[in-house]
C-alpha cells in the first residue's frame, strides 16, 4: 500500500489541476460500481497535494464527495427501477427469495438510515447497501440523506487529513493504512454474519422449518 501512494503522488502531481479531480472524481465515482477501486488512497493522495498547493483542497472535497454520491444514487435508481424485475428472475430468486427480499425490505423499513449511514465506511458494503435500498423501495431522500452525510464526513476527513499531513505525512498514511485493514476486517467478518444469516432464512435447506412446520 505505501508503494501504492507513493506512485501515485509521484503520477498525480505530473497531472494537469483539472485532470488531477478528474481522476479523484472518477475513482470516488467506481468505488461504488468496482469496490476494489481504491478511492479513499487517491482522495488522501489528493488531500495531500492539495496540502502541497498542487489544487485546492475545498473543490477536492467536493468532486470526491459529489462523485460518490452521485454514483451511489444512480446504484440505489438501478435498484429501485430494475430490482424487482430482477429478484423474479430465477438467478433472482437464487440471490434472494420472496421471503428474504421481505425480511430485507422490513429491515430498510425499520433501520434503513443507520443500515445506509454506517455501511458507508465499510469496503464493499458501501457499494451494495444503495442497491438494496432501492430494490426495498426505500424512499429516496431516506436513502439519499445518509449517504450524502456518512460520504461527506468520510471524504472530508479524509482529504483533511492528507491536507493537513504536512511533517507527519508518514505517520497519517500508516495510520489510514491500518484503519483500512481493520475496516476491511469487520467488513469480512459482517460477510460471513450476512451469509450466515442468508442461510439460516433459505427456504429448501437441510432443516429450514416453513411456516407449516412450525404449526402447533
């Protein structure tokens, strides 16, 4: 990963201003189409050009915030306008039964905006969570307010922080580094609780009780 930065300090600084927030903008953008982007290192590459004067650190904020959010909306609209017809395909209904697609809906229902706001800082979820809302048919300011806020808060902090690195560069990026990890850490551990939990709700398992079962 420092390799990575370093790289990319060295090829961003070589960039004209406006295709440097082109680039952050674009890399914020598929972060939530190709998770494996790695849009939180180029905005604190970015952060901290800005910091060395190469752009300025308030549009920086905004290009990468205004990206993600745009493309995480056009992911929840995707939801919205084709998840039904999806989940009543048979590769649908192999993702997500009728019954699991009401307990999901139930849970957006009831807890979408805390579901929304925290899977934000979290790899990967953060780019299936809006898809989910949509298909939930969540409202949209629901679903667009928490993302908008938890995306705000995480850009912004993290282009201050590469902003305002100055001496203590090393210190912050090996710092963000290791936030990374360990936000990647519980991101797998919410995978297997999630898949668990996909399992157990599967109706034709080995040992799922369908509601006659569980007649009295």
């Amino acid at each position: 990963m420092t390799g990575l930065i370093d790289r990319l300090i060295a090829w961003m600084e070589g960039l004209p201003e406006l295709l440097i927030y082109v680039v952050m903008g674009a890399m914020a953008g598929l972060e939530n189409i190709f998770p494996p982007v790695p849009a939180d290192v180029v905005a604190l590459t970015g952060g901290f050009l800005a910091g060395r004067g190469v752009i300025d650190p308030t549009l920086a904020f905004l290009v990468v915030w205004m990206a993600n959010v745009a493309t995480a909306l056009l992911m929840y609209g995707a939801g919205r306008r084709y998840g039904a017809s999806f989940f009543s395909t048979r590769v649908g209904r192999a993702v997500l039964q009728p019954g699991q697609l009401q307990r999901l809906a139930s849970l957006y229902d009831r807890h979408g905006g805390k579901v929304i706001f925290f899977s934000r800082y979290l790899p990967g979820f953060r780019a299936v969570v809006p898809i989910f809302a949509g298909s939930s048919d969540m409202g949209f300011f629901r679903a667009a307010l928490p993302i908008a806020l938890a995306s705000g808060l995480w850009y912004g902090f993290i282009v201050y922080l590469g902003a305002t690195a100055g001496r203590n560069w090393e210190q912050i990026r090996a710092a963000v580094e290791s936030s990374g990890r360990w936000l990647a850490i519980v991101a797998a551990a919410l995978v297997l609780i999630v898949g668990w939990m996909w399992w157990q709700t599967r109706e034709g398992r080995p040992g799922h009780r369908g509601p006659v079962d569980t007649v009295e």
